[in-house]
C-alpha cells in the first residue's frame, strides 16, 4: 500500500529562496502561456515546449540554476495541469477561471518527483539526528517522530505559515494488522457531539475554530494552528477507533450537499423580491459541520483501518435520526429535538445521536450479511 509521512524541519534561509525562485519559475511560464492565448491564433504552450527551455534559462539565470532541475520540472507540471483544467472547462461550457500568477506568500510547496534526484531523505544514516538533502539548500534537520516504512518514492517540501515540513509519499509500505477484538461499533457523526457511537458514548467535538474566529481572519499563523489541531484530534480519535473495534460503520456523508446554500425564493407578489429561505440559520450549521471536519475525519479513519486490518463500512444515514431502533417505526414526530428522540409509536427514548448510531449499525449488519 502507499502511504505518506509528515515531518516539522527547522527552517533554513535557503529554503525561503527555493520557494521564492520556484514561484518566479511559476509566473513566467504562466505569462508565457497567457500572452501565446491571447494571440489572435489561440495557440497554446505545452509542458514539453516549456521544460525544453529549461537548460537556457538555468544557463542565463544562475539563481534558478542551483536548483534541482526535475523538481522545476515538477512546477511546470503543475501549472500545465491547473491549464489543462481551465481548457477543460471551457470544452464543458462550465465558468473558466484561466490560472492565476502566485504571490510568494502563496507559493507553498516544492515536488521532487524522485527521492535521488536532487533530494535524499535520510542523507546522514550514521547521525542520530535525521536530515533531508535537499540540492541547493543542502542537509536540513527533520523531526522524525516516527519511523517512516516501505519505499521513499518522492518528497516535498511545505510551508504552513511559518513552519515548514517534508512530506514523504511511498510506496510498498506493509500493512501492520491489529488483533482482533470481536467488537463492532457504528457511529453518527454530529456538530453537538464530534460522533457518538452505538454503545452511548459521546466524543467531544474539538471546538477551536470559534475561539480564533476573528483573530484567524487577520492572523494566518492561528489559521494554521487551528488546522493543526483539527488534525491531531482527528488522527488521535480515528486511531482509538481502530484499536478497540474490528468493524467500524458510519454514514455515508455528503458533505458538499449539507453544507449547499439554500435556493433563493423569488416573491411572486413582489417584483425582485425574495421570501424567507433560512439562509442565516443554515450558514451557522454550514460553519459547524465544516469546523468538525467529518470527510476529513472518515478519509483519516479508512487510511488506518485499511493498515491495521480493520473493516469500514459506509452506509445509507437517510432517516437514520427518525427511525426507531427498538419498533422500527419511521417518522418525523419521532426527533422531538436536536438531542432527544422519542418514538411516537411504542415510547422507547434516547439521545438521539445515539439512535442514528444505533441505526447505522444496524444497517452495517444487514450488510455484513448481504451475500
């Protein structure tokens, strides 16, 4: 299987100036396509075309010169892939967008498609203390805090406000099975509770965007502190999951539908008017379920139960929140409110996140043993 790693580097002036003459690489070869588009032939400038003109810009500009050339290579690869897109689009009659020149500030990363080539992780094996040679920039200092298995296929270097990492993509990295434990679990994911699983238990939702809310807007450093979190909570909870449950069901999520701005309602009785459509209220869920980050969360949650062995099972949620676990009955009478389910045709009572855990468990189960 392929897998990546996340390391903290300690920053070096040099790695500044790689992003820096990256970005300006970048830009040129961005105002080199525009200009050849808005010519009256509409021609277009091809990733070969430009990654042919690389030799003699490195021979007239020392400053890009010292740089690996297939990680240059890299950039140009990208900025044809943002241009095959806007081209696509155009063929789709979908709103274009042509790709925009970058910032310094907004340049954030650096491929080098091939561990070897003007790279080497682990480029000092006798030193306790782990480094990545990076060409031009030399042997940098990693936090490695845990070993890193199977192949270093290639290796990238990010900022994130002012931290930076090395992010290692490879391959063939052995699957580390868990024992078994028996134990089957289903959870529903909520914006009260982070989830609450189908034995009662609630897991906090990690409540930190709010609190940063305005100082985020205008301090990017906090942004990153809060994305940080998000993921070390989702990694820590997605981790005790695994350990403690051999099969794990969840909903399946769209995310990108619950979280759709509500349909203007044009007023019929007023001419350019509109009617009520609860726009306020669904922005305030909207920020919620984006703050709790349940894609996020899922996708982390089949990345370590796809390694340790485990099972995860998406199912059907609808009307997992009015369905009766005890009668089956279905209605919407049944959701009395956000946290108390009552059914309204034999009595049984809960919380209701953990009905719509109980449901969705249940369901995992009929799909367990589905042929």
């Amino acid at each position: 299987m392929r897998r990546s790693y996340k390391f903290l580097l300690r920053p070096t002036q040099r790695q500044e100036q790689t992003l820096r003459d990256h970005c300006h690489l970048y830009n040129a070869a961005l105002q080199e396509r525009r200009d050849a588009y808005r010519h009256a032939s509409k021609k277009s400038i091809s990733y070969g075309q430009q990654s042919a003109q690389l030799s003699e810009i490195r021979a007239f500009d020392p400053e890009q010169a010292r740089w690996s050339f297939s990680s240059q290579q890299a950039t140009l690869r990208r900025l044809n892939k943002a241009s095959a897109a806007f081209f696509s689009r155009i063929k789709k009659g979908e709103k274009a967008g042509y790709p925009r020149f970058r910032g310094t500030g907004h340049f954030d990363t650096v491929e080098f498609p091939k561990n070897g080539d003007g790279c080497r992780w682990d480029s000092t094996p006798r030193d306790p203390q782990t480094r990545v040679r990076l060409q031009g920039v030399g042997h940098v200092r990693v936090h490695r805090h845990r070993p890193v298995l199977g192949r270093v296929k290639t290796v990238s270097v990010k900022r994130e406000g002012r931290r930076w990492y090395v992010i290692l993509a490879c391959d063939d990295v052995p699957a580390e099975p868990l024992p078994a434990t028996g134990s089957i679990v289903g959870i529903d994911m909520g914006t009260v509770h982070f989830f609450t699983d189908s034995n009662g238990n609630h897991v906090t939702l990690l409540d930190t965007f709010p609190k940063h809310r305005g100082a985020a807007r205008k301090v990017a450093k906090l942004h990153t502190k809060v994305r940080r979190q998000r993921l070390d909570h989702h990694h820590k909870t997605a981790n005790a999951l695994v350990q403690k449950h051999e099969v794990i069901a969840h909903e399946r999520l769209n995310a990108a539908g619950k979280t759709k701005r509500p349909a203007p309602k044009p007023d019929p009785n007023r001419d350019g008017g509109f009617l009520p459509n609860k726009a306020a209220p669904k922005a305030g869920l909207n920020r919620s379920i984006m703050d709790a980050g349940w894609g996020l969360f899922l996708g982390i949650l089949a990345s370590k139960a796809e390694s340790a062995g485990r099972r995860v099972i998406p199912v059907d949620a609808h009307n997992t929140s009015r369905t009766c676990p005890e009668c089956g009955h279905v209605a919407k009478e049944n959701r009395a409110s956000q946290a108390e389910f009552k059914c309204a045709a034999c009595g049984f009572a809960a919380n209701a996140d953990h009905v719509g855990a109980l449901n969705i468990l249940n369901r995992a189960g009929l799909a367990l043993c589905a042929p």
